[in-house]
C-alpha cells in the first residue's frame, strides 16, 4: 500500500498538472493521495474535474498547504480531508493570494536594489496562473541567465535569510490552523525539521500547534535520515500528534522522492488517513 498526503502541481509550484499527478500516482500505485498546493485548492478542484479518477482506484483528499508565522519563522501547515468549498477556508485563501501579491512585489523591489530588474514581470510570467512564489523568480533567473540553476537563485537571492525572503505577509500559525478545523480538516505540521530550530524550539512550536488546533505532524516528507524519521516519530509521540507521510513532490527529480510512500515504521502511531480510511483498508497498514 503506498499513500502520498504531501503533493503539488502547476497550481502552485509543481510541474506537473493536477491531471498528470493523479495518472502518475496510478501508475505508481497509490491508493491515497492529496493534491496539498500551495495557499490555493484549485490544484484538487482540476484533478476532481478531469476524468483521471474516473477508474475509482485512487482515493483523493482534499488538501493544501499554507504559509504562516510562527515566532518570526516560516512555518507550513498543511491541511487534509477538509471542506474546499468552507467560507472560513475560502477567506483565509484569499487573504493568502493577496499576501502572495504583495509579497512578491516586494520581493521584486529587493532584488530591483540588486540589480535584477524586471523580476516581479518575470516571476509572474513564469506562475501563470498558479500562485506565485520564490520558485517562479527562480525560475525567471535562470530564464534570463542570472544563475544558472533554481537552487542558485535561492543559495544567493531567495533563499533564508536573503534578500527574497519575506515572510511578513502571512497569517499566524494559530490562525491557519483555525482555518482548517473550521472547515472540518485536519491540521498536520509539515516537514518540521525543514525550519532548523533547535530542538528546544521545536518542542515549543510543535505544542503550539496541538494547542492550536493541529492534529498530527509529518514524520515522512520527501527523502529523509533515518534518523530524522526517528527523531520526529519521538516528537509526535511526546506531543501526543497523529503522524502523516509525503513525497513533498514537485516534479522528477533524481535527488528527490517519487509519489508514494509506505505506511510503515510507524512503531504504534496513529496515521492520520486512519480517520477517513475505509475499515476494510485498515489491515494494510
């Protein structure tokens, strides 16, 4: 049995189109999956809306990612199994785009200041009609040969602590988790290792996130350390969290995980997909 509950398309930064995601996921054998973009659900929406489930033998979650602050960090949190159509959830979105909007202007006029004009054009050129993101001035640096690969641009320009990296415009971490709950979803920490906090301070935001509302943490998030697995296994179980998996998956890439992954290794943790799984799906995991 392989699940996938951490994904992205074009809707966001993703290469592939929600369509394509969920053929790639048949064809890998998932049996769980969830379309988990960036800020927005239209990502999910487009999978429902083609015909690529129509085999019934994929199970779609709603899902998405959101951007959020806690205690001047970065934080993603995403939500699964929720209600897209949700008012509180359909408003937090579009604060969230309008954040995105305003956040990358500024993002453009830092690097303006480092001599790459013509960026918030070329960032938006290069999301289309996804939510827009550091990936897309990334993407535009290398299309205009400032660097020579996305990651350059993010060791130099947008990565932590440079000049791109903006994070004032999001909401507080209790706040998206809110969000969630109110649309019936479930909130899980994602990649919590990602944020390099101490190990002090990660104890700290994993508890404001269960005192917040968050319901589960990933201990599976693309490629890992085995010990990074342990690690966060014993953190879910201190904090008293579910636990969720994911390929974090953006696109093919040799250095990065594929679509599915095994429910395994769970050393007695509760999986968060146990709370909408068929009883008869049960004795796979």
């Amino acid at each position: 049995m392989l699940v996938d509950f951490h994904t992205h398309t074009t809707a966001s930064d993703g290469a592939l189109s929600p369509a394509d995601l969920v053929q790639r996921a048949l064809v890998r054998g998932v049996s769980q999956l969830a379309i988990t973009d960036h800020d927005t659900v239209a990502g999910y929406r487009a999978a429902v809306a083609s015909r690529a489930l129509a085999s019934g033998e994929l199970h779609l979650v709603p899902g998405v990612e959101l951007s959020c602050q806690w205690s001047g960090v970065n934080v993603h949190v995403v939500g699964l199994n929720l209600d897209v159509d949700h008012p509180v959830l359909a408003a937090g979105l579009s604060r969230q785009a309008e954040a995105r909007q305003e956040r990358a202007a500024v993002i453009a006029r830092r690097l303006e200041k480092l001599g790459l004009s013509g960026a918030l054009e070329g960032a938006r050129a290069a999301a289309g009609d996804s939510q827009i993101g550091r990936p897309h001035f990334a993407a535009w640096m290398v299309a205009q040969g400032h660097v020579a690969e996305p990651s350059v641009a993010f060791d130099r320009y947008l990565g932590r602590g440079k000049p791109g990296d903006v994070k004032a415009f999001w909401p507080v971490l209790e706040e998206v988790v809110g969000w969630i709950v109110a649309a019936g979803g479930v909130a899980v920490l994602a990649h919590p290792l990602k944020y390099r906090l101490t190990r002090t301070r990660l104890e700290r935001l994993t508890a404001d996130f269960r005192a917040a509302g968050g319901a589960a943490v990933e201990v599976l998030s693309g490629r890992q350390l085995p010990n990074e697995g342990r690690e966060l296994r014993e953190l879910a179980r201190r904090q008293q969290l579910a636990v969720s998996l994911g390929s974090d998956f953006h696109q093919e890439q040799s250095w990065a995980a594929d679509l599915g992954v095994e429910p395994r290794h769970l050393e007695g943790l509760r999986g968060v997909w146990e709370r909408w799984q068929a009883p008869e799906q049960e004795s796979c995991t």
